[in-house]
C-alpha cells in the first residue's frame, strides 16, 4: 500500500446526497463503506468533514450574523456530521473515536496530534470535528493542520470529480484534468484545489495533496494502493 496513514477530507455538501440539506442516509452508509475496506486492508484512516450541509460561518456572516458565532455555529455542524460518520461506522463493526477542536466532553475527547496518532495505531477510525477549534478558518484548514498534527502521508480530497481541471468540468466540458502538478504550479493556475492558508501549511509540511472521486466505488482503495486515480499535488 502506498500511503500508509492519511487524512481523508469529506465535504459536508457531499453528505447531502440528492437531497437539498442534511444527511442522507445511503450516501453516508456508501462512504463508510469505502472507509472500512481502506481500514481493513491496513490503512490508518482520521477523517475531517466539513459542516456545509448544516451550516456555514461566511454563511451566516453574509446575513448579518456576527462573523466569530457564525463560525462556531459551523464547526458545531461538522461535529454533527462527524457524530454520524462515528455512528454509522460503528453499527457496521467498526472501533471509531470522535475527536474534536471544540471542547465538548460528552460527544467527543479533546483532540491531540499524540491521542490521534495512539488511536489509529491501535487500528481505530479516527473523526475529527469542530473544526480547528477557532473562528475565521476553513475545514480545509483544519485537515491540513490535523493532517500535518498525525504525521499523514497524504490529504485525500474526496470530492464528486475525478481531480483537478483547468476549469470547472461540470460547466466546461472542453476542461482538461492534471495528473500531477506542484504547488509552484497550481499557485500560478489559480487553481482553487483548497484556501490559502490550507495550501501554504500543505505546502511548508511537504504534504501530498489528492484529489479524487469518492462517489466512484472503490477509488478509496485504489488511491491508497497507488493506482491513478484522481490529481496530486506535490513540491
């Protein structure tokens, strides 16, 4: 297997499904799925999800609501989506723990660059909410940070595309996919893989972005094994 411990980032929007909000239920069960046989065949697996399905900050911030609640609303969202994760992989077999960058004792432990790594050596699913656990930060920021916190080899993007085009493929069809490019080069593209500051910390830390399909039933598997599939993003 080529990537050995890494940190799978899910957008909360992705959790929708067909549906125009909230969770759907089979497209979670579809992911936990990929998630345990990628567990199963040795991989160390923490996951970060985002909350844009319940609630997002800059949302909220747009409609008056102040900027600093709004956020804490939105990392509220993710500890949701990650409570779901949790659940439904644990109703499948699976030893789960839930961490989080907000203090919420009775829902989740603290989380921990050290308890994080402990957990997935033990050969536990790793979920990560609450985003960074302060205001004015993406999702995309906090699993670049928790991904640098672990030691991951990689950041796997699962998104609905099959990696990083010259332009939006689903209002282009003339958009051309890469297989590779460095960081050097989508700076200069502008290619909108995560926000600055996720992508300068990935960067700095020499840590592989990958961008790939997680709808597509197993692409999971396969990215972990090496197999082309998706976009990656190196120095």
């Amino acid at each position: 297997m080529k990537y050995k411990r890494v940190l799978l980032k899910l957008s909360g929007e992705a959790l929708m499904g067909d549906q125009q909000y909230g969770i759907d239920p089979q497209r979670l069960r579809d992911y936990a799925d990929e998630i345990i046989t990628a567990s199963k065949a040795g991989a160390q697996i923490a996951i970060v999800i985002g909350g844009g399905n319940i609630f997002r900050g800059l949302q909220g911030a747009s409609q008056g609501m102040d900027r600093v609640q709004g956020d804490y609303m939105g990392m509220l969202a993710t500890v949701i989506n990650s409570m779901a994760l949790q659940s439904t992989l644990q109703s499948l077999g699976m030893k789960v723990t839930l961490l989080s960058g907000v203090y919420i004792d009775r829902v989740a432990e603290s989380m921990s660059g050290p308890k994080a790594i402990s957990l997935l050596e033990e050969g536990q699913i790793v979920v990560i909410g609450g985003g960074t656990g302060n205001p004015f930060f993406t999702t995309d920021t906090a699993a670049a940070l928790r991904a640098v916190e672990i030691n991951a080899d990689v950041i796997l993007k699962g998104t609905r595309v099959d990696g990083i085009y010259t332009a939006d493929p689903e209002k282009d069809p003339n958009a051309i996919r890469y297989d590779h490019l460095t960081f050097e080069e989508a700076y200069e593209k502008q290619l909108k893989i995560m926000d600055l500051t996720a992508f300068t910390l990935c960067k700095e830390n020499d840590l592989p972005i990958l961008v790939f399909d997680m709808n597509k039933k197993g692409n999971l598997i396969d990215v972990l094994k090496g197999l082309p599939v998706g976009t990656i993003v190196t120095n």
